[in-house]
C-alpha cells in the first residue's frame, strides 16, 4: 500500500468516522486498521519473514505477521487475502482470531489477525520481504529471531496461552475470536 491510498479511520470501538490518507487517523486523534495473518504450513510451523533495510517501520526486523492497512471500505478478512496475494503470492482465506485496539508506531490501531495454512511455497515481493522460513511456534517464543517485532511476538505469545489453534481449522469446534484483550 502507498501513502496515497485512502483509508478508513475509525473510533475506540472501530466504527469508521472518516477517511484520509494512510498515516493520517493519529493527528485526528482516531484509530486506523490493519489486517495481518499468521501463516502455517501443513506442519504447523510459522512463516518467519524478516523485513528489508529500507522498510518505513522496523526496517531489518523478523515477524510472523504478514498484513497492512485495509483500504476504504475494505474488510479485514478481503485485506488480509490481497496482502497475502501481494506479499507472498499465494490465494488463502485467513480465518479472523483476534480483533483488538493495539498501539503501534504510527498511532493507535485495530488489529485484526487471522490464520492462514500456505499450501506451496511463497513467492515473496522482494520490496517487502527479505527473507523468509518456517519455524515451530515455540521456538519463536523461546529462541526468537532477533530483533523481532514486538508486536508480532505479543500475538503469537497471546495466542498460544488462549488455545487459539494455529493448524488448519475444523471450523465446528472453533472458538470466537477475540474482540477485546484481556
């Protein structure tokens, strides 16, 4: 996404109240929206990427989350598809498991997360992704890359103590996701 992309900016319970520029809701004193995902393998193992030099925000950092900001008018779960198509060239349907207000560098946000299960192996934009690999989940928690993204540890961290299921999901026994932190 590019700084001339409107987007929604939304109120402390994410409803929109107007559009503007990316990187704009912060001097309104309002909220914007990112949909990430945390992607898997047949596995279960997480797609660690790290973020090139020149990125705007945590330049040469690892995370687990692959996402931006929705465009006006765009849903999270539609966001999160395009980044996925975008940054990694694959066509997946993230399921929503966490949907919470979050600081972040550029203001304060609504994060939606999803999962994801990659069937082949990405196809990654150069101009957003570096490097890329799987690892269990624990280690990422015991043995993280380093420097990784706050945030993206704070998730994974949160949702394993929830239970919150990282293989492909049998939707009939799935728990709802998360709308405010606990």
């Amino acid at each position: 996404m590019t700084a001339h992309e409107t987007v929604d900016y939304v109120d402390a319970d994410d409803r929109p109240v107007t559009r503007g520029p990316r990187g704009g809701a912060a001097a309104r004193g309002l909220y914007y929206r990112v949909a990430a995902t945390v992607c898997t393998d047949s596995a279960g193992r997480l797609l660690v990427y790290r973020r090139p030099p020149w990125a705007a925000v945590y330049p040469d950092h690892h995370d687990i989350l692959i996402g931006g900001c929705p465009r006006a008018g765009e849903a999270y779960a539609d966001a999160a598809a395009r980044e996925l198509h975008e940054e990694l060239g694959v066509l997946a349907t993230p399921r929503l498991v966490l949907h919470q207000p979050r600081p972040s560098p550029a203001g304060r946000c609504w994060l939606a997360v999803h999962v994801a299960e990659i069937q082949a192996p990405p196809s990654v934009d150069a101009r957003e992704i570096a490097e890329h690999f799987f690892a269990p989940p624990a280690d990422l928690l015991d043995h993280p890359p380093t420097p990784l993204v706050p945030e993206g540890r704070r998730v994974l961290a949160q949702l394993l103590a929830r239970g919150i299921p990282l293989a492909p999901p049998d939707t009939r026994h799935l728990p709802p996701p998360t709308t405010r932190p606990t």
